[in-house]
C-alpha cells in the first residue's frame, strides 16, 4: 500500500460549458494527478467533433460513449 499518493480518482460532472476542463486540469497540476478530458478522447475515437457526435448520432449515443470511456480510464488508470 502506497501512503504517500493514495489511489484515488476524481471525476467531474456537470452541465456542458460548466467549467469542468478550467477546473480539472487546475485540480490535477494541484495534486499532481493525470488529467484526462473524456470530449477529447471522444473526439479522437470518432474523429469527429462533439457538435457533429450530437448531430449525427445524438445526445443518447454520446453519453452512453461518455460514460464507457470514464469507466475504462477508472478501471486502467492509476492517478
């Protein structure tokens, strides 16, 4: 057991626009944690940007998708 850097995860939630990529890359330079920004791996999986996601597959799609690659950086990631 690690005493010195618990193995913890933060995840931020909110409404779009809410601020949360300002905050949490501020909380991980702070704590000195990885900071991953799930629209951005989004983005990249599909290649598309989140606007068009929303256009072309819908709200549903990418939050289901959302919550998949939260859960994967939670399971493989240690912070």
């Amino acid at each position: 057991m690690n005493l010195t850097k618990p193995n913890k995860n933060l995840v931020l939630v909110g409404m779009m626009g809410s601020g949360k990529t300002k905050l949490g890359r501020y909380l991980a330079k702070k704590l000195k944690y990885q900071f991953y920004d799930t629209d951005e791996e989004i983005e990249k999986k599909l290649n598309l940007q989140i606007f068009e996601i929303f256009e072309n597959f819908g709200e549903k799609y990418f939050r289901e998708l959302e919550e998949v690659i939260t859960m994967n950086f939670l399971k493989k990631k240690e912070v």
